[in-house]
C-alpha cells in the first residue's frame, strides 16, 4: 500500500466516528420533535378549558412550539448534510475557476482523462454542466443526470428572473417557453444583458434539449458520447452543443493515471461567467455539500497580471458554501497554473508567466484571499501536479 493511499484511507476512518455522532444528534433531534407535537395537542386539547389570560399564554407557548421546530427541521437538514459526508468513502476535490485559465488541464492531470471528457475549449467558455470525476478499473464511461421540468424552472430559470428583475416567473416550463420573454429595462448594464442573453439560450433551443427532461432514469454512456452532454461546443468550439442545458450533473468513471488515488472524487464544476447567473447558486450548494477540498486555479498572464475583483468573488462564493462552520483557509488551496512553452530552436523550456506567479503569490494576502497554501505548479505537466500539488493537499 503506497503511502498515498495510507494518508487517503486515515482520512476516510478519521472522519467515519464524526457520522455516528450525527446520526445521534438526528435521533435526539427526531426525538424533541415527536414530544413537541405531543405537547402541542396536549395544550391544543386544554385550550379550549383556559381562562382569557391563560388563552393569551397559550398562544405564545403555540408560537414558541412552532418557532422550535422551524429550527429543528434547519438544524436537521445540516446535519443530513455533515452526514453524508461523513460517510463519504471517497475524498472529494473540487476544482474551480474562470475560463482558460487551466482548471481542465488540471483535472485532465490527475484523472488521465483528454478533451473529450474535460473540455477545454479554444474559444472562451465551455464547460457546461458539473462533472464529477470517479477512479474505475475498467473503460471510460458516464452516468448522465437530467433536470426535470420543475427543477429545471426553479433550479435554473426562475433565478434569473429574480436578478434580471424582469418580472415573477412562470409558473410552468410550458408557459416560460410559449410566451416571450419580458423584456429588460433599457438602462441595464452589460452584466445583465449578458445574463439575458443565457436565459434566451434555454428559451430558443428548447426543442434542442426537451428530449432528456423529466427522463427519470440517468442515461448511461460511451467515452465517445460524453463530451455532446458536458460541453457547450465542440473540441473546434465551432458546432455549439445544448444537451448541456438539461443536465443536472455527469459522472464519469474512469481509470486515474495512479491507482493509490483511487479513493478520490474530483468534481469539476463551471466557474463564474462559464455558463449564466444559476452557476454561482450551484456552485455554493456543490462546494457547501459535496466538496471536502477545493482548489482555486488562476493563471497568470505573461505580461503581467493582478488579482482582479472577479478572483475576490470567486473566493467569496465558496467562502460563503460552508455557512460558517469552518474557516476557508483551512480547506482550500491557490494553485497558480505555471505556463510552459517548449522554444524548439533554443531546445529549452521558456519559463514564460513565472516571475508573476511568484508576484501574485506574494500579493495574495492584501485581497484577503486566505487560503492554507498558495501553490505554483503546471497543471499541464501530470508528474507535477501529483508529486508538487497532490501531495501537500494530502
């Protein structure tokens, strides 16, 4: 057993006492629940029997009873949360960032897997939909999970509306697909038009992607299939794709490059502005319930870089995912991706955006950006992300 696959496992057992814990505090909190109602009929029965004054106090003590288990059903729904991870049997890395800035080149690193499966477009933007990255021994294949029509209304569409302002949502898909689109105000800013015109993209190509609503088993796929479901174009980023547009989530199930990370998940999920404004409420629910460790990637460019307020708000989403129960800077690293370009002639390696990797890592403290490490490393260069980035995450 290799020693990552020690350190792997000691995390796994770690943490599996912390779920047992859990699942007593659920028992005793189903527990006040029961005796609550019980109490409540009891009153409920008396009430009737009380004097005027006795009335009034029952009536707080009603409120009382009702504000209790408004808290119970909150406190139980995190602890249905810490449960489940828990209870994990993998670890899971989240992996987030802004486009082309080397978050695919990352995760094709440490799973083994090429362009068709983590795109990494030439064009902007193009991942479409969170993936979620499983070591099998066998070939590469995906599990698919779609949007109903009601989770795709209130997940996806209904969330724009409310930052667009442009209206309440419909209350069916059907209706938000007959009829237009309210128009915007025409003093909105570029943000929003850019926001508009995502929720147009599920408007005018709904017929692209009907087909894979309210399917109610996951479709299973081929390696050859998966880049049409987790893309938004094509690996020339010319042919646009939509079935993207109904998918909830992919899991790709494929042999990593080293077996003794086999009990790791990593999860790839778009960055800010990769697909519409629902992103930034996905990525707080994936990073605040399915994610043990999160990288931030950014790569500086060669002639000069800063940490722009578009790093900040990435930083502060995920800070926000975790509701405060643990500092960030205890569960997430800075990877600044190191570019490399092999210069033929010279026959070297042409260290081009190192000085500002180095720059920015000095820098990372004044936009109070904390982090427990700051870790220069090419993601393109799979021996350096496991031995150099890998390792210490560990």
């Amino acid at each position: 057993m290799s020693s990552r696959t020690e350190k792997i496992a000691a995390i796994i057992d770690k943490r599996k006492p912390m779920a047992e814990k859990v699942q007593l505090a659920e028992k005793n909190l189903e527990k006040l629940y029961r005796d609550l109602d019980a109490f409540y009929e009891t009153l409920r029965l008396l009430a009737p029997k009380a004097s005027e004054n006795s009335g009034q106090e029952l009536n707080s003590i009603f409120s009382l009873i009702s504000d209790t288990k408004s808290q119970i059903k909150a406190q139980d729904g995190i602890f249905n949360i810490l449960r489940r991870r828990f209870n994990r049997e993998t670890i899971n890395i989240g992996v987030v960032g802004r486009a082309r800035q080397g978050k695919s080149r990352l995760l094709q690193s440490l799973s083994g897997l090429s362009n068709n499966e983590i795109p990494d477009g030439k064009s902007g933007h193009c991942t479409g939909t969170r993936s979620r990255l499983i070591h099998t021994n066998g070939n590469v294949k995906a599990t698919i999970f779609f949007h109903n029509e009601q989770t795709l209304l209130n997940e996806i569409i209904e969330p724009y509306f409310k930052a667009l302002k442009i209206g309440n949502c419909p209350a069916t898909l059907s209706w938000f697909i007959k009829n237009p689109i309210p128009p915007m105000q025409a003093e909105d800013n570029a943000e929003n038009n850019t926001k508009y015109d995502h929720l147009k993209k599920y408007h005018e190509n709904y017929s692209k992607f009907e087909k894979y609503l309210n399917n109610h088993e996951p479709l299973n796929i081929d390696q050859t299939k998966i880049r049409e479901f987790v893309a938004q174009d094509d690996e020339s980023g010319k042919i646009p794709y939509y079935s993207y547009l109904a998918v909830k989530e992919a899991l790709i199930y494929c042999p990593f490059p080293n077996e003794d990370v086999g009990k790791i998940s990593l999860i790839d999920m778009p960055g800010l502005g990769d697909t519409g404004h629902g992103d930034e409420e996905r990525l707080i629910a994936a990073l605040g319930q399915e994610t043990d460790f999160v990288l931030f990637v950014k790569m500086p460019a060669s002639a000069g870089d800063y940490w722009a307020d578009v790093d900040v708000k990435l930083y502060d989403v995920a800070n926000r995912s975790l509701m405060g129960n643990l500092s960030i800077d205890q569960w997430s690293f800075q990877v600044l991706n190191h570019k490399k370009i092999i210069d033929n002639l010279k026959k070297a390696v042409v260290e081009e955006n190192l000085e500002n990797c180095s720059r920015l890592a000095s820098e990372i403290g004044k936009k109070h950006i904390n982090v427990a490490e700051t870790i220069v490393c090419d993601c393109s260069d799979k021996e350096e992300v496991q031995t150099k980035l890998l390792d210490k995450v560990l």
